[in-house]
C-alpha cells in the first residue's frame, strides 16, 4: 500500500538523506530588539515517486547525499545575518526562522538536483524523471521542527516547471 504524497498522488516509494548545519542568526520580532542565536539543524529531505526509475531507483541516494552536503555547506558554519540571499531589496533581513531555512534548503537542493538531472538525462533517456516531490524537513531540536515541499507534479519534478512558480 502506498503512501499519499503532495497532492494526494500516490507516493509508494521514497528516499530520505540527512545531514546537518549549525549556524548563528539574528531575530527581530514586534519589540523591535534583536535577538542573536544558534542553531544546528538536521536536515532530511525525503524524495518520492510513484515509480521506480533506470537501475530501479528512485534516485541515487549517494547524489542525494552529495548534493544535499553541499548545499549544508552554504549555511554550514556561517552567519546568516550576512549572507545576501535573506536580504530583502529594502536591505532589511528576513529572520532566518526554520520555516525560512527549510524553503531555502529546498531551492538550493532543487537547483541543483535540476542541474544533475540534465547531465544524467543525456546518458540513460530518464534522468530523475521518476522523483515527482521532494520534501525538506528540518529540525531545530529534538522538539521543534519546520518543513517545506512544493505540490507533487506527475510529469516529474524535474520537468520543465520551474521551482517556486
């Protein structure tokens, strides 16, 4: 029996990678005064599709794990607060809350799985046509947790659709 996916598409495979990043960032709220902090999240992200694809995977977990460090290392260790992808074109910070790391866990991630799976599509005709949602969670604390996914697409989440669209 499959599991219902994004969408209520039946999902009955899945791949799930983790890895983790810590990181410092500062919150503004109502009262206006900042609050820095620190972080070290645990990142999954959970790969889904109806069917299996060339070699009967869903996708290579060893790619997954590959690309999901790399985009670790973009927050890994770092200051949020000045890094420009959480600047807003006023020039004022978006506080950098799990549900915001999640989303941008999930672009960078789909950024680069997009560009992998142009370079594989060339070799074997399917590339990661079978992976059709993909889904960041992202762990603050044993306790506390956000996460980000975006509607599955049948055609595959790798088709021509752009991500955030």
């Amino acid at each position: 029996s499959g599991s219902e996916g994004s969408g209520g598409v039946s999902m009955p495979f899945s791949v799930c990678v983790k890895d983790r990043m810590m990181y410092s960032h500062t919150f503004t709220f109502d009262d206006g005064v900042p609050f820095t902090t620190g972080c070290t999240a645990v990142v999954t992200a959970t790969f889904e599709g109806a069917a299996l694809g060339p070699y009967d995977i869903l996708i290579d977990i060893l790619v997954a794990q590959r690309l999901l460090r790399e985009v670790m290392e973009l927050y890994d260790h770092k200051n949020l607060d000045a890094l420009q992808e959480f600047a807003r074109p006023d020039g004022s910070r978006r506080n950098t809350t799990v549900e915001v790391m999640a989303q941008a866990v999930y672009r960078q991630l789909h950024s680069r799985l997009q560009a992998h799976h142009h370079s594989v599509l060339a070799t074997d005709g399917k590339g990661l046509g079978a992976v059709t949602a993909m889904h960041i969670k992202l762990e603050e604390s044993d306790v506390a947790l956000a996460s980000y996914w975006e509607e599955a697409r049948p055609e595959g989440l790798f088709s021509a659709c752009a991500v955030g669209s």
